[in-house]
C-alpha cells in the first residue's frame, strides 16, 4: 500500500506542474525580451539576489532572447565597483552575455566615486532613476526581485 502512494504522489507532482506559456510574440533574436533590472540596496545580500534573477532570466529564455540593462543607484552603485571583486566577477560573467550595466552619475557625483572606478564597460548616465523611467516608457519589463 505504501508504494502505491509513494507512486501516485510521485506520478501527481510530475503531472502538477504546467510549463510557462510565452506571450506573443513569442522571445526570439528579432523579438527579444526586453528587461529591466535595477540595484539600489547595497548589501551583498541584494545585490546578489538581482544578479542570481538575472542569471536565472538568461538561463530560461536564453541570452539570445534577451536584452537586460541592469541600473544601478543609491547604494547599489557598489556593485559596479573594481575593488567589490566577488561582485566584480560576477558582473563580468552577465556582460559576457551581452547585459548592459548602467551607472547613475548622479550617485556617483554623491558619493565621490570616478568613472575609472567603475568596472569596465559600465555605462554612465546621468540619473539611474530616469533611465528606469525612460526603459519602463519604451516597453521593456522592469523586474524587481
């Protein structure tokens, strides 16, 4: 009798679950998912968790099918600093896959921090708070984690 519950349990949990429906048009090269992310707390916690959700975004729809700006500001400018190297290297590992940082000078301004600072290839702008808005306007999915 036990093992015919065990089976019939096992056999409903593999049926339970429904694979994700893509809305239309579906994620592609020519459509990809356009996708927002932003990085305001500064804690390792944090900014770990928006890059672990941007690396499982990537992993699902593929980096193919995805363009991702990652926007940081306030105290989540850390995360875009050489000397935070285990941060640094996962940054470098999302860039790899084509995701855009992005830098708000404004905090930057604020908190003495120089460009030269900033690992390579992040983009500055002049504020991160409207780079989010402007991203939102044009369409693209803002995830906040």
């Amino acid at each position: 009798m036990r093992a015919f519950i065990l089976v019939f349990l096992l056999l409903a949990c593999e049926f339970s679950h429904a694979d994700t429906k893509f809305a239309e048009p579906k994620p592609s090269i020519d459509q990809p998912r356009e996708i927002v992310f932003s990085i305001k707390g500064g804690s390792d916690e944090e900014i770990h968790h928006v890059l672990s959700s941007a690396n499982n975004v990537l992993k699902f729809y593929g980096p193919e099918n995805v363009k991702m700006r990652i926007v940081a500001y306030y105290h989540g400018i850390r995360a875009l600093l050489k000397k935070e190297s285990d941060i640094a290297v996962r940054v470098d590992a999302l860039m790899q896959y084509d995701v855009e940082f992005v830098a708000c000078e404004n905090t930057m301004r604020t908190k003495g921090i120089k460009q030269d600072e900033l690992i390579e290839g992040v983009e500055i702008v002049t504020a991160g708070i409207v780079e989010m808005v402007e991203r939102v306007k044009e369409g693209w999915v803002n995830i906040v984690p």
